[in-house]
C-alpha cells in the first residue's frame, strides 16, 4: 500500500466546505507521513477532469455535506473506477437524507424523535407544530441550519433566515444530553457526550476551539453505553455504511431511566483537530494516522 497514490479531496461545493478543507488536510498530511504518495485536490465543477489527470489508485474523500457526502461524488467514482474510502451510493445518499434515515433505522427498532417533513412556505406562515421543536434541513450536516424553537423565543422562520431548500425536518425538542459514537467497520469504537459551551451543539460550537466539552467516554452506567453502541452499531449496518461512520443520539435521563433518541448518522465524520471520531478511535487505541491508513486500506468500488 505504501506505494499507493492516493488524491485526498476537501473543500467541494457545500456549507460545510472550509471544515472539509481542515479534515482534508489533516489526512494528507496524515498519509505523507506514513510514505504514501498524496495529490490533494480542492474539488470544483471539474473534479472529473481533475481525477482523470491525476490517475490515483485511491481516493480518500474528505468532503462533507452535499455533493460530496451524499451519493453524487460516489457515484462519480464508480464511473470513474477509482476505488474510495467510506460508504457507497446509496448508503451515502440514503444516510444524508434525514427523513430516509429515520425510516431506515425507525425499521430496525431505533427510536428517534417524532417529526415531519414541511414545506417553506408551510413554516412561514407560522409554527407548524406545538413549541418546543427542533427544525433542520433535510439534506445538510454539521449542524447547518438548524434550529432549536422554545416557547417564549421571539423566532419565526423568514425569507432571510431560511436559504436551505423548501423542505424542512420538524422534530419534537428531546430534552438531556447530546451523545455521539463512531463506528469503524461495522464496530463502536466508543461512546462521548458533548457538553456546549453555550446553547446547543451548532456549527460555531463545533468547529470553535473552547465551543464544547468532549466528555470521552461518556459518563455512562455500562449498560447505558453497551445499549447506545449497539444502536450505533445497528443503524451503521442497516443504513449500509462500510468504513467509518457516526451516529449521534440525545439521551433523555430527565425522567428516570434514561432513553437514547438517534437524530442522524455521518457516513464521512469530520476528521479536524477538534473531531469526535478521531478522539474515539485514539481513545480505543487507534492513532490519526492509523485511523486514516485503515480507510484507505479499505477503500473499493461497490455496495
């Protein structure tokens, strides 16, 4: 593998494009240091041409969000012959549909919370479910767009304040803890709560140094944390995810016994300095660079 030329691509298209440009670089350098031949390519509209031209053996798609993390880019490379890291077509595209995702892992006896689809114009007329309520796009990550709407709060939905399609996920409001785990090749590798330096675990507290404490491992009972990697563990194999994947949960432990609720799943999880699955997998053993030479020992065409 070690003569392997592998094109690490970051950047892309999507809202999430400058943490893609982070995760992208991190694994070049990541993969230079273990000897590998890297070509890392800022993807644009020519990313075909650009992948023609380079002629590597492997990708490593360090993309987020759309385009790039939800079939298309796969899709792509399947064309291309040009084995990849993380999950397939339609893993991806299923996996960065949350409607779709729900259904999928609703179908294996994993809770999640109540909800529906809505149209925009059907929220700009004015709350389409009782306070509290979580609102997000259907089809984004990393926390873009979402909203969390508590009665009291002078929020409405607005031409300016909404730029993220006419669809929109509702879900009732889970009260408790913000619970992640990450799965390496169909195994949990552990379990961390994220503790929000101030209100929810959006974007800004994601990706800002200081925005959240990363509580590894969660301070679970065992059977707690046994119980929400199992989860984890389900979802990433009936959803169809190979490699790495994450799936976050909130942990309602208001009312007794606690009770894990999935929200969504990240076939290709952030790799930044500040990510969750890389503190898992170095927490279960696994360094940076060895996580990331597993992906792309990984890395093929299919399913």
């Amino acid at each position: 593998m070690k003569n392997t030329h592998v094109a690490v691509l970051k950047g892309g298209l999507s809202a999430e494009r400058e943490v893609s440009l982070v995760s992208g670089a991190a694994c070049a350098a990541a993969l230079r240091a273990l000897g590998y031949k890297v070509t890392e390519i800022d993807v644009g509209d020519d990313i075909a041409e650009r992948l023609k031209d380079v002629k590597p053996d492997v990708v490593f798609n360090a993309l987020h969000g759309r385009f790039g993390e939800d079939g298309c880019m796969q899709g792509l490379l399947e064309l291309l012959r040009i084995p990849y890291t993380h999950s397939g077509v339609l893993a991806s595209a299923v996996a960065m549909d949350k409607p779709m995702a729900k259904r999928v892992v609703e179908a294996v006896g994993i809770r999640s919370p109540r909800g529906g689809i809505y149209t925009k114009e059907a929220m700009l007329k004015g709350d389409p479910v009782a306070r509290p309520y979580v609102a997000k796009p259907a089809n984004e990550g990393s926390s873009v767009g979402v909203s969390l709407v508590f009665e009291g709060d002078n929020f409405y939905f607005t031409e300016e304040n909404w730029s993220h399609g006419e669809s929109v996920l509702v879900e009732e409001y889970i009260p408790g803890r913000e619970i992640t785990v990450a799965v390496l090749n169909g195994k949990a590798l552990g379990v961390t709560e994220i503790r929000p330096k101030d209100g929810f675990y959006d974007y800004e507290n994601k990706y800002t140094d200081g925005g959240a404490v990363h509580l590894c491992p969660a301070p679970l009972s065992k059977a707690e944390a046994a119980e929400v990697m199992e989860l984890a563990e389900r979802a990433h194999k009936a959803l169809g995810c190979r490699g790495l994947s994450r799936s976050d949960f909130r942990f309602d432990d208001t009312k007794g016994k606690g009770v894990f609720y999935f929200l969504e799943i990240n076939t290709q999880p952030g790799m930044t300095p500040l990510s969750l699955s890389p503190e898992l997998a170095a927490h279960a053993g696994i360094p940076f660079n060895n996580l990331v030479e597993m992906l792309v020992t990984d890395a093929r065409l299919g399913e």
